[in-house]
C-alpha cells in the first residue's frame, strides 16, 4: 500500500508537489518562529514573546487545511506532515511557555524551575499519547496548552505561592481523563465557540498592546472564556447525568 502511494505521488505534477512540499515549510516555520519567542523570553520582553508564540497560533491554525487542500499525505508522502506538527506544537505551546512560566519571577524561587521540568516533561509525554483526543474531537485531560496557561499567569499575576499551585494542578491534570473542547473541530456549540474565540483573539491583542496592563472587565472576560473552553463539556456532562 505504501509503495502505491509512492508511485501515485510520482506521477503527480511538479507544481503540485512544490506546494504540497510548501505546506511542510510553512509548518517548519513555527519551529523557527518559537526560536523567535524565546529569544524575546530570554531579553524578558514577554510581550513580544506572546506575540510570536500568537504568530505560531496562526500558522498552526492555518497548516491543516493547507494540507488537505493540496492532498499532502499522500502528494509528499516521505515527509511526515504529523510528526513535523507535533515537533513544532511542542516547541510553540510546551517548551517556551515552560521557559518563560519558569523564568517569569511569578513563581516561587525554590519551585520554578522544577515546575518549568515537570511542564516539559509531562508535554512531551502528552504530546506522545495516542489517546490525547477523543473520538468526537475533544481533548482527554488538560491538552498541553502552557502558551495560555502562561498567558494567563502573566496577565493576573497572582501571588507566588497560588500561582505555583495553579500550574501544579494544571500538570496533574494533563493525566485526568477530563474532555476539553477543540475550539474549531468540536461541532457542538461551534457557532458559540468560534464567537467566543474570536473575543478573545482581540482582548489578547488588546492586552498585548497594554503590555498586560487592562482594566478588570478585559481580564474577566480572558478568564470567562477560558472557563468555556476548559469546562463547557464538563458541565454539559454533569447537567445530561441527571436527565439519564
């Protein structure tokens, strides 16, 4: 079966294969964009960090449809479009968010680094799960998303000691078999969801642009949306347990 897919390829036109191969580098980018990221992290200019690590949001966002628009897998198939998304995903949402959670001064001093190891540690185990989704698309326990946990730590900056609880919690919760939405790929509430992302996306910008200084409703708002996104499918569970 493999060799048929081979030769199919290598009868598919040039061009076709120059922009399916174009897909792999628009993907490989992130890697280079989180280098980017860390680069601002390591200057402590967590700002422009959060930036990039949006900019690879976007290209992450924008590489699956590419990929199945110019039929990837089976047009460029030496190439292992899943394994090259899920090296790029853990740089852009585990490793640099791991650097700039630990570095950020947020954290007690004592725990900071160790919780930076367990993040990346405990990502790179998750990202390896084949179970890491669900059937019906949602993620199983807290899928790896430590650029928004980070995000959330730089924007409410609460007390050291709370603050290091909160991504202790966040590290076992990876391995609880609780289901979290996928923003786009979850067709319950979609039109909701999308709404709600597309919120967020500019209150983030905002709060980006202020260097995380906004008023309390903006900071609400970020944390009532993510309340939606981590917990919806939770709650939507318990309230159906009744009428069964």
């Amino acid at each position: 079966m493999k060799q048929d897919t081979v030769q199919d390829s290598g009868v598919a036109a040039p061009a076709l294969r120059a922009a399916a191969f174009s897909v792999h580098i628009f993907t490989a980018l992130g890697a280079g964009v989180a280098l980017l990221a860390l680069l601002e992290a390591v200057r402590e200019h967590w700002a422009a960090m959060f930036w990039w690590l949006g900019v690879a949001l976007v290209i992450d966002g924008v590489d699956g449809p590419m990929a199945r628009r110019f039929d990837v897998a089976r047009v460029q198939p030496n190439w292992a479009g899943d394994v090259l998304d899920l090296v790029v995903d853990f740089t852009t949402y585990v490793f640099v968010p791991a650097y700039a959670i630990a570095a950020s001064g947020l954290l007690p001093t004592l725990i900071a680094s160790v919780l930076g190891f367990a993040i990346a540690v405990t990502g790179a185990l998750y990202f390896a799960d084949r179970r890491m989704k669900s059937a019906d698309n949602h993620f199983r326990g807290f899928p790896g998303l430590w650029n928004f946990a980070a995000f959330y730590l730089f924007l409410l900056q609460p007390p050291p000691l709370l603050g290091g609880l909160g991504i202790a919690l966040l590290v076992v919760l990876t391995f609880v078999p609780f289901h979290v939405i996928h923003p786009v790929r979850v067709k319950r509430l979609r039109w909701l969801t999308l709404a709600l992302l597309a919120l967020w996306a500019i209150l983030s910008a905002y709060t980006l642009v202020r260097d995380f200084d906004v008023a309390a409703p903006v900071s609400i708002a970020l944390c009532a949306i993510a309340l939606y996104i981590v917990m919806s499918d939770a709650a939507i569970r318990f309230l159906r347990s009744f009428k069964s």
